[in-house]
C-alpha cells in the first residue's frame, strides 16, 4: 500500500492504518530502534510505542515522508529508554558513543540559548544539512539520527573505517561552525 | 539534560524527507554495483552454455499451457470454499419494484477468507472473492482539470479510468497530490471525491468552543453535505467516532462523521465521510455518489432477522471446532455490483488458543436480490 493510501487510513480512524504501517515498516522501524537501544524487547516496546504515537498524531498531522515521521518518534522514543538505561548504569552502546561525538559540535563553555526550542534548533539542522554533499549528509543521518556504528556506516558506505572517521569530524567541524554563526550558543 | 543530549534530541527535528533519503536509500557505492553486475552478467553466460545444449538435445514434449494465477477476476472456480446456508430459507426480502428479482430458495452464505489471526483486521477480506474490486485501464489521452469542491479549485491531473464495484459504470480518475476526483466517463458528473488536504474551514463555518457537542458537528457536517448532493440526509444512518490527536503541542478531539443510505435499516457501502478538527475545519472527505447502483433496489424490504440467523448459523458451524467465549452481533453492509445487491456480513468474536486469547473474525457475502434483465 502507497504512503499516501495509509496517510489516508489514519484520517479516517481506520485501525487498518497501524496493521499497514506495521506490514509496510516494522522491520525498518525496529532497526532504528535496535541501533539505539541494547535488547531487542525494548526495540520491540519502541516499535510497538511509535504505532500507537502515530494513530494519536495523524491527524492533524500529515508527514510529507511517512518513513521519515515514523522513525523520528521511534528514534525519539529509543532515546528515551536509552537514558533511562544510562541512568540505570545499562547498555547505551552507539548512541552514547555518538552522543559523545555530537559534544565537539558545541564550544567549551558554552551552551545553547534558552529560547531556542528544539523545534527551532531542529531547522537550522535541516539547512546545514541540505547544503551539504550527498555523502556527508547521508553519513551524518547514518550516525547522529539512526547511531549506525562506524564498521556499519564503512560496510554500507563501501569506504574505510578512517575515511567514514574523517568525513564525520569534519562535518561536525562545519556544524559548529554554522551553529557559532547562526548563534545559537550564549 | 545535557547540551549534547540537546542536540541529539534536535537531530530527531529534522526534515522527514532527508531522514527518508538517508535511511531509505541504498548508500552502496558504485564500484560495489559495476562489481554485481559484472558478476551476474558471467552467471547468466555460465548458465546459458548448459541450457543451451539441454535446448539443443531436446526431445519434443507437449507443451504446458501457462496459467495466469494473479488475476484478479473471480470466476467460479475462483471461489473461496462455499458453505451453503443450513437453513432453509425461501425469501428474505419482497420488492415493491418489479425490475427487482428475489433470489428464492438458493441464499448461499459465502465464506471469505480473511478472518483474523490474533488482534488486528484484515485488509483483503474482498480481494479474489465475488466483489472484484477495480480493474484499471490506462489510456494515454493525459489531461488536467480544475475541480471545485468545497470552495476550493484545485487542478487534478487524469490518472487512468476504472470500473469499480461501486458504479455501474466507467469513472475517469483525476488526482492531485492528496487528493483525487472520480467522474463518470460519459456524462462527467463527480461520482467520488477524496481528499486527506491540510485543515480547511469553510466561510459558513460556526464557531465552535469546548462547549460544543457532538451534535453540534453532526448538525455542521450534514448541513454542508445536504447542501453539496441537494438531497436531504435525514434518514441517511449516522455515524460518528471520536478521537483525541496530538499536535505535538495540545490534544484536541477529531469527528470522523460517516452518513450512510440505508435499505431496510442495512447501511450501503459509499458513503459520505468528513474528518472534523475541533475548530470545525476538515482534514479529510470521502464523498462516494452512488445513487444509480443502489436505485433498483431502494424500496427493498430485507429481513434483517433471517440474515442474522443465516450467519450465525454458519458462524457457528464454521466455529465449531474453535474454544470461542464470546462474540459480537453482525454487522451486515450492503454492496451492489453488475446488478446484484449482496449483504457483506461479518462477525467478530474471541476464542482461546494455547492459552491465549485471540480474536477471529468471519465475513460471508449473501445474494439478496438482483435486477431483472
């Protein structure tokens, strides 16, 4: 079924529309789950949580991508679990290790402006990265929204381990460069 | 939470489209790719050089004639298994319209396959069985055309012309981005008009406010719909289902209203459906025009009792392996296809599996009556 026909399920309240998401995109939905989060029980509860955000957010919602909007609130729901895991001193793998990496994006000392919402923040990423080449941006995606691993982002990217190192930092140079000039820090 | 965690979290606010592009989309490179495509150009050599001298060795057989299982025209050897009725019924219904004839004494209960397994609907429960659902054909005369309904134009592009089970003839189809318009191919009359189009209200919108009720937005939705067919909806059945949505900012309610013509107290597929925000504007609308299909058969009386007996009884002929505990009462819609008004009848019920709890789902079809020809 085409994006559009499931879309169109959702408005009209019928409760084919989660069985079709599900038919159409659980797998896609449980691997960027399980790239964050450490056992497959939990990928499974973000996976299942996401239907149930969806039904409740379309409408009024109406996602341009529909891939796209479903695994934004899984990511956001596996980021979740996966601070509640930190904070049980538990699993975090990848996505802490990126989270790590995402701190060289942000000047010492400094700190984002209160007013900025994560809404707005969220816009300015988007630009960066529409103006970026193919690759880099895609690499980011890979890394910083799904926390793909390095060894995974080499074999999918058909490059070397070092190469996908690289091209990452400098791209998080340029992000904090961008944001510096965008001014979002205080 | 942490300035990173911050960030990470904005990560999660980006465009959907680049998200889509990234995630969706085969990163491999292209050295990779010449690497396959060379190597499947050597298999399919490598493979050619054996078939060949099979070809050339070969003694002469009788050819087998190739069947096209994908079709989706259902013949008689198409069916799903057939369960006959076990009641002996005459009639269900009597007309008041001469051209309507009264199937007597053969009511079958036809079984579609499509019971659930487990929770959750199945979706083909028609698909293969005696409603054929749509042939399309594409013709190549592309055209647009600039549609107005509900106060706004807007220009569709021809897609392809249908013959549905819903209209007794051709519909042209013509889409837009969200949305899409059926017309009937001869005379041009809108027949179907679909849209899931952003939130839009209408100049005699009422004001709406936390006090307003349920019947308030039927009130709303039947007046402009009244207003849209020129027909009065007041014997059409209603129905509407509430849900609270999230915007990611407030919750709010969300009426989805259906008016459905009824036959006998028996709703008929093709109805009218608005999706309604709080505020009153529309989010969505399925407007099916279906008067010619269901026309001969309008004055029908159906015996809704016989037809609930009919099902149930194949229901539990059907269940009667299955450690079922409850079950719901029928839901019985009406179809109208090449002539023939059939009942769709489904019942839903729960039943025990390895200590699980499952719910099923049985749906027959059952000829009622059909045009005298």
């Amino acid at each position: 079924m085409t994006d559009d026909k499931i879309i169109a399920l959702y408005f009209e309240r019928n409760e084919d529309a989660i069985q079709e998401t599900k038919n159409k995109y659980s797998r896609y939905l449980l691997s960027v789950a399980q790239s964050i989060v450490s056992n497959q029980e939990d990928a499974e509860e973000c996976e299942n949580s996401t239907y149930f955000a969806t039904w409740n957010s379309i409408p009024p919602n109406r996602p341009h991508s529909l891939s796209g909007y479903l695994s934004k609130i899984t990511r956001n729901f596996a980021l979740k679990k996966l601070r509640t895991q930190k904070t049980e001193k538990r699993g975090g793998g990848e996505a802490l290790l990126s989270l790590g990496e995402l701190n060289e994006c942000i000047p010492a000392s400094a700190a984002f402006d209160e007013n900025l919402t994560r809404e707005n923040l969220g816009e300015i990423l988007s630009a960066f990265l529409k103006e970026l080449p193919d690759t880099e941006q895609r690499l980011f995606i890979c890394r910083y929204f799904r926390c793909d691993s390095i060894a995974t982002l080499a074999q999918n990217f058909g490059m070397k381990e070092s190469r996908v190192k690289v091209m990452l930092m400098r791209t998080r140079e340029k992000l904090a460069k961008h944001l510096t000039e965008k001014g979002v820090f205080l | 939470m942490t300035q990173s965690e911050f960030l990470q979290d904005a990560i999660g606010m980006i465009d959907e489209s680049l998200v889509e592009t990234a995630l969706m989309t085969n990163p491999k490179p292209r050295r990779r790719a010449v690497f396959f495509a060379v190597a499947a150009c050597l298999t399919v050599m490598l493979l050619a050089i054996p078939v060949g001298i099979l070809f050339a060795n070969r003694t002469e057989t009788p050819e087998v004639p190739i069947v096209d299982t994908t079709s989706v025209v259902s013949t008689q050897t198409a069916l799903p298994p057939i369960t006959t009725s076990p009641l002996p019924i005459t009639s269900i219904g009597t007309t008041q319209s001469s051209p309507v004839l009264i199937i007597p004494e053969q009511y079958q209960a036809l079984y579609l396959p499509g019971a659930m397994n487990g929770i959750g609907s199945s979706a083909g429960a028609y698909s293969g069985a005696l409603l054929q659902g749509t042939k399309e054909y594409k013709k190549t005369n592309v055209a647009k055309q600039i549609f107005t309904v509900f106060e706004t134009s807007g220009e569709y592009k021809y897609n392809n012309t249908r013959k549905t089970i819903l209209y007794p003839y051709d519909v042209d189809v013509f889409m837009s981005s969200s949305s899409e318009v059926h017309q009937n191919a001869e005379t041009g009359e809108i027949v179907w008009f679909y849209s899931v189009a952003n939130p839009q209200k209408l100049s005699n919108c009422p004001i709406f406010t936390s006090e307003s009720s349920e019947s308030d937005y039927i009130a709303y939705a039947k007046s402009i719909l009244s207003d849209l067919i020129s027909e009065s909806l007041d014997q059409y059945m209603v129905t509407v289902k509430t849900s609270r949505i999230h915007d990611g900012i407030k919750e709010s309610t969300y009426y989805r209203i259906s008016f459905a013509k009824t036959i006998s107290g028996i709703p008929c597929r093709g109805e009218y459906v608005i999706g309604i925000f709080e505020d009153g504007s529309f989010g969505m609308y399925s407007l099916k025009f279906n008067k010619e299909g269901f026309a001969p058969f309008e004055k029908l009386v159906i015996d809704k009792e016989k037809l609930d007996q009919i099902v149930m009884a194949n229901y539990e002929m059907d269940t009667a392996s299955l450690n079922v505990f409850s079950h719901e009462s029928p839901e019985h819609w009406l179809y109208v296809e090449d002539g023939v008004l059939w009942a769709q009848s489904s019942i839903e019920y729960r039943y025990w599996k390895n200590d699980v709890e499952w719910v099923g789902e049985h749906t027959y079809m059952i000829k009622l009556a059909e045009v005298q020809r």
